[in-house]
C-alpha cells in the first residue's frame, strides 16, 4: 500500500487523541508525531516541519464543531492541512490543442521511459491517438525500450537510434505529429545538476513548446529531490509530476517535497512494473486511505472495474434464493475479488475498517486459504463446479492430485462451501429462520477474521 | 560528497563547545535537535540519527568536552556505524573460477551499468569476463547489455524475453566452466523487494546458480528507504556488498550510510559517472575522514 507506514503512524498519532476536549499534550505530541513520520516518509524537514507547525496551531485554536469529537475534529484539520498540500481533485492533463505535447524529464532511473508506455496506454484508453517518441540518444538501448512499449500498447513510435541531439529526431518527425491527438515525448535521463542534460531538456522545450512538462521522479527518493526538482523546474517550468515505484516500501515523501519546490501537482503513480499498474493520483482519495477513513469511491471504482455485471445478477438472484448457487459461482466470486487487490488494500478502503488493527499476517493467511481453493477448483470438471455433491472419495482424489494438495483440502472446500449453501438457504427463508442464522453466527459458526 | 555532513558535525562542534564545558544534556537539546535535522537533510536514515545521537550523548555525558573529544567520539561512532567484514573483489577469480557475482536491486538504480564497469575493471585485471542477461523482463534490458558487451568486446549469454532468469544464469555458468572464463556477472531485473513472488524468483536463481558474490546496487539518491530496501535484499538472499550508484548526483552520501549500516556489509564501490571508468573504490578510513578532518 502506498505510504502505508506514514499512514500508519498518522494514524497511531492520532489515536492518542482520546479525551473529549482538545487536550494541549496530546495536540503537541501529535504534531510532533506527524512531523517524524513525515521526515522519516522523507518529506523534505523544512516542510514536514510547517505543516506540522501548522496542524498544531489550527488544533488548538479553532473550536471544534459540537458533533464533532476532539479526534474526528483534529483529524478534519490533518485531513485538510495534508489536502491543501497535495490538492484536492485530479489534476488531469492539458489536452485540449491538437496534437497535445506532454514531455516526460527526470533523473536517470526515475523510470520515465516505462512511465512513457503507461501513460500512452492510459490515454489510448481514453480514446486518443497517441505518439511515443523517443529523443533518448545517450542510454544504451533506450531506442529500443519504448519502441519495444509502443509495439505492446499499440501506438506509432518515432526516434532515430543514429541521431546524436534530440531536437534533430524532433525536426524529423515533428510533421507527422499533426496526425495525432497526444504525443509523448521521452528524454535522456541524468543528475540535474548536470549541464549537458539540462541544456539538452532546455533545447527540446525551446523548439516543441509543450504543454505538459511532467517531472518523473523515484517514490524513493530522499532529501535531495527538492534541488532536483528546483533545477529542472528553472529549466522547463514543470507543470505535473508523476510519482513511480510506490508498489514497494517507498514513502513518496521526496517526491511530494518535489511538487512543493516546483508548485506542480502530482498527476499519476505508477505502482507496478506492467503496463497498466498506472493510476490517476487523486489527493482526497489517497489522504482519507493515508488517515484512515477509508475510501469507498475507489472501492466501489475498483469493484465496478472487476465484476462483470451481468454474472453479478445472476449470482446474487442464486444467493437470495438460496438455489442454484454453485462452485462455479464461488470461483467467480473469488476472482473478481482478486482483480480488486490484496485483501488489506481492500479493507483499507472501507471505511470503519481502514485503520482497523488486522494483524496482517491474518489477512494473509485467508488470502492464502483463497488461493487454494481456486486451485482447487482449477482441477475439477465442468460438471463437477455446477454439480459439487457428485464429488466422492475418487473424485477427491483425483482433484487432490490435480492441484498439489492433499485429500483434507478439497473435503475443506467443500465444506465450506455446503455451509454457505445453509446459509443462504436460511436467509431466503422466513424470518424465523434468519434469527437462527444470527444465533449460528454468535456462536462462531462462521469463521470470523480474528482481531475484528 | 559528504561536504555537507561534514559541516553539520563540524557546526555541531563549534556550537557545543561555546555552550558548555561540561556535557550537560539539558544545555544542548537545542543543539541536538539541530544536529539531527542536518543528519536527516543529508539522507541518513531517522535510525541511524537516533543511534549517533543517543551514542554521542553516552560517550560525553558528564565529560568535559573539547572539539577534539567531540572528534573522536564521533569516529568511533562513525567507525561503527560503517563497520562491515571486507571484501577484495578484484582477487576472486584467483581463489574461485569462475567467480559468479550475481547483482540485484530495485529498478532504476543502475545495475547493468554498474556491471559494465566492474566488467571494464575486471579486463583490466586481466580476466576475462562473461555477462549472463538474466533481465528478461524489462523491455530492451537484453539490447541494454548487450550494448554494453559489445563496447566492451565480451561474451554475453542471452535468451528470450520472458524466459526463465535462472536459465540464462545457469548457461552462463555453464559456458565460462566449459570455456575456461574467470568471471561471470549476471544481470537481473529490477525489482520492488516488498514483491514476494519477484524475491522468490530470485531466491530460486540464488538456489540453482549458487553465486560466489550477490552485489546490492543502491541509487545515491534514496532516502530512508535505502535501508529498506538494503534489509529486504539481505534477508531474502544474503548480499555480501553493495555498489551505490549515481555518487555523483548526490552531495550528500546518506544512502551509503544507511546501506552499509543496516547490512554490515562492504560498499565495494560508489559510481561517478557515465563512464567506464567511472567506479571507484569505497575505503571506509577515507570516508571517514572526509567527514570529521
């Protein structure tokens, strides 16, 4: 989860916060709080320290609102404090003038070729006819790297491998440009702080006058991304950032002190190595998930995204019936539920649950009870998913064998799922019979997630 | 680099020592505070600052104090914060052929460039030397080393995109045992080490492959998570040193601290440029100096 462990000790801090009136030590030692953990998120000190500076002050001052309690009021003033930082909305692109131009500059390794690729493909998506062109003449095979992204999204690709200045490739293509909707330009990346580079990203600005000038920078960047930042922003007036590699442990927080030096929005994350773990950045999103309120927008996006409609119906007819519902739908149920992402990724979009203390190893070890049973399922027949009381001991076996796993598994399996059949079964029922589901569930019949 | 760290110690000195002539903890929280500040601005990892801290408060603690007591306090502190085993890599290949150095590390941080100037060092040692590209993953990763293989005049041991990394490892190895060759020096894609199935990827070629040196490649820029990163790679595969990449870039040198500190292990070389030419070695003394003198 992006800034997982700034989120977590935000909302640590904030959990001191117990007392009914704003208590000034509590206030204090949040601040301080907020302030550590942006640091160590590595947000730039000078920052860290003002905003922190800042959410102390308004706690103290401003009177809560009547419903609202000391904590709920202190997390709306962080909630605020941390928005007015990073914007509200998504920033989206200048697309209006055709073609679009977007450059893509950063430090070597950034990862703006491959940003380059997710980007083309998230605009085809959209429905526009996108260029890549390559203007990359100093790393070794740097040509045949977005070429080799361009042929996998399916857009036209321009460069020149025997070029040696940037704008000679741009003076070669430029006229083909007109054709489409968006081009998106990949430069050479190096330390800022050299000459040769900036002058070289300074010439491409000079003669294609872009309108999107995106600073890609590392998620894991220290304390020097704001002289970063500051150079390429003197040298082409950065309008956007895009913040890659947040898929690991890295807290992003050099690359928010990039858009505060350069007073750009961040307008995507790349959270992946495949093309399309590529995601708009939408600030109010991502501080109720860092704060943990949780975020149902996303969910419900997310869900929309991984669950086929149609399939939905006819499973949820099966559920409130209490008929027909096999292992069929199960499979597909389960899968969807992956496409939407880990299971503590999910739970942190809910709200109520989001902050929640599941030991993570929990959530784990469920997922991995899941996994099981898709192999499982993988191994048996057509008839056997849309017919489950026709498996016996053979059967057992044979399916046991199929998927690695021994007997117990599947006689697991199919336990679980004769007793979601009950269940459904009694919901259809009259109300008699929900009570006693209710009663079943009180006593621990259903397996419940520890720690909840 | 590390002109800025040591202008913090040295500013820590100067401001010490005209507060107090005994250490009191009470007389210098301010100084403290601002102490740890520049150590954080300069990339070393909030760990590390609380370890220099809490150590140099030990060691004065109701001392009178002087700079050059300060000095040496912190070269003991400095001297165990960077204390690893040593490794010298340039002799291997006379003790095992071939030597097999295996490079990982998160995208981005100059990995196959990094190998092609070991590859340069290596020639220059009088070794010959094969690369294995293992990245099959990353679009033109192979046309990127082997680049680099023809400039240099070496062997490069390749498959498709796609295929299985410790395959091409193994031909390479294959190939320098058969061939007579002294070194191998296999690439592999970048990866996020929070990524269990990437690690586990990278656990099998480790398994089947069996290399002699498994070399961290760190980018000089990160921050706290250089330590992250450092102690992931090393639980998952075991690294016997690191390279930081991209010392140029960086006046600072706080990611070279916190690599070396969260592992033990050496950093066997920093990177300082685009060329080949372009690593030199890392000598723990030297960098101490370069800090406190």
């Amino acid at each position: 989860m992006v800034l997982d462990k700034l989120g977590d000790s935000l909302r640590n801090a904030l959990k001191k916060i117990t007392k009914e009136h704003i208590d000034k030590k509590a206030v204090i030692s949040l601040s301080a709080e907020i302030k550590k953990a942006l640091i160590s998120g590595d947000v730039n000190v000078k920052l860290a320290k003002e905003i922190a500076q800042k959410i102390r002050d308004r706690a103290l001052k401003e009177k809560p609102v009547k419903t609202l309690t000391a904590r709920e009021h202190t997390v709306n003033i962080v909630y605020e404090e941390l928005t007015n930082y990073l914007g509200k909305e998504h920033s989206s692109l200048e697309l209006d003038k055709k073609p679009a131009k977007i450059m893509l500059c950063g430090l070597f390794g950034a990862g703006k070729t491959t940003t380059a690729g997710k980007l083309a493909r998230y605009l085809k998506k959209k429905g526009l006819k996108i260029a890549l062109v390559q203007t990359d003449t100093w790393r070794p095979a740097a040509y045949a790297q977005l070429q080799k992204l361009a042929k996998a999204v399916k857009v036209d690709f321009y460069g020149d491998e025997s070029a040696k200045k940037p704008v000679e490739i741009l003076k070669k293509s430029e006229k083909q440009f007109k054709k489409y909707d968006a081009v998106i330009i990949d430069t050479a990346g190096r330390d800022a702080l050299n000459e040769e580079l900036i002058s070289e990203i300074n010439d491409i600005n000079k003669f294609l006058n872009p309108e999107n000038r995106l600073l890609v920078i590392s998620g894991d960047i220290g304390q020097s991304a704001e002289a970063q930042a500051k150079k390429f922003h003197e040298t082409v007036n950065i309008n956007g950032v895009i913040i890659t590699k947040l898929d690991g442990t890295a807290k992003g927080g050099g690359a928010l002190s990039a858009c505060s030096a350069t007073k750009a929005r961040v307008k995507f994350i790349g959270v992946g190595e495949k093309l399309d773990a590529f995601e708009e950045f939408k600030p109010k999103n991502f501080v109720s998930q860092l704060l943990g309120m949780g975020d149902l927008e996303t969910l419900l996006k997310k869900a929309e995204e991984a669950i086929d409609k149609k399939s939905a119906e006819k499973i949820g007819k099966k559920v409130l019936t209490g008929k027909g519902f096999n292992l069929n739908d199960l499979y597909e149920q389960i899968s969807s539920m992956k496409k939407m992402g880990s299971f503590s990724q999910i739970m942190n979009l809910i709200p109520g649950l989001a902050g929640a203390n599941i030991p993570k190893d929990a959530l784990k070890s469920q997922e991995k009870n899941i996994d099981k049973w898709k192999f499982l399922m993988d191994s048996m027949t057509p008839e056997e998913k849309e017919n489950p009381d026709i498996i016996k001991a053979s059967r057992i076996k044979r399916i046991a064998a199929g998927a690695g796993r021994n007997e117990n598994d599947v006689k697991e399996l199919l336990k679980q799922y004769k007793q979601m059949n009950k269940m459904m079964k009694m919901m259809s029922g009259r109300s008699g019979q929900m009570k006693k589901l209710m009663k079943m569930m009180g006593k621990g019949g259903i397996p419940k997630l520890p720690g909840m | 680099m590390f002109s800025s760290l040591k202008k913090a110690f040295s500013k820590f000195k100067e401001k010490t020592t005209q507060v107090a002539k005994k250490f009191e903890e009470k007389k210098l929280s301010s100084i403290f505070e601002e102490l740890e500040e520049e150590l954080i601005v300069n990339n070393i990892s909030y760990e590390i600052v609380e370890k220099i801290k809490n150590d140099l408060k030990r060691k004065l603690k109701g001392k009178e104090i002087s700079k050059e007591k300060i000095k040496s306090a912190l070269k003991e502190i400095l001297n165990d914060v960077l204390s690893v085993e040593e490794i010298e890599i340039l002799k291997l290949p006379e003790v095992k052929k071939p030597a097999i150095i295996l490079f990982v590390g998160v995208n981005g941080v100059g990995k196959t460039t990094s190998i092609a100037k070991l590859a340069k060092k290596f020639q220059e040692n009088g070794n010959s030397v094969v690369l294995a590209a293992s990245d099959t993953f990353r679009a033109a990763a192979i046309e990127q080393l082997e680049e680099h293989a023809k400039k240099l005049g070496i062997k490069l041991i390749k498959q498709d995109y796609g295929a299985d990394p410790t395959a091409v490892a193994f031909d390479a190895k294959k190939h320098a045992e058969s061939k007579g060759i002294d070194v191998v020096l296999i690439d592999t894609a970048g990866r996020q080490h929070a990524s269990e199935d990437l690690m586990n990827e990278l656990r099998k070629l480790n398994m089947v492959v069996r290399p002699d040196l498994k070399i961290l490649v760190v980018d000089s820029l990160t921050g706290n998570d250089a330590s992250e990163q450092a102690k992931y790679f090393n639980q998952k595969i075991g690294i016997d040193g690191i390279i930081v990449s991209k010392a140029d870039a960086d006046e600072k040198g706080g990611a070279i601290i916190s690599a070396a500190y969260e592992t033990k292990k050496p950093i066997l070389f920093l990177g300082t440029g685009q060329n080949y030419s372009d690593l030199k070695s890392f000598e723990k003394s030297e960098i101490i100096s370069k800090i406190l003198d």
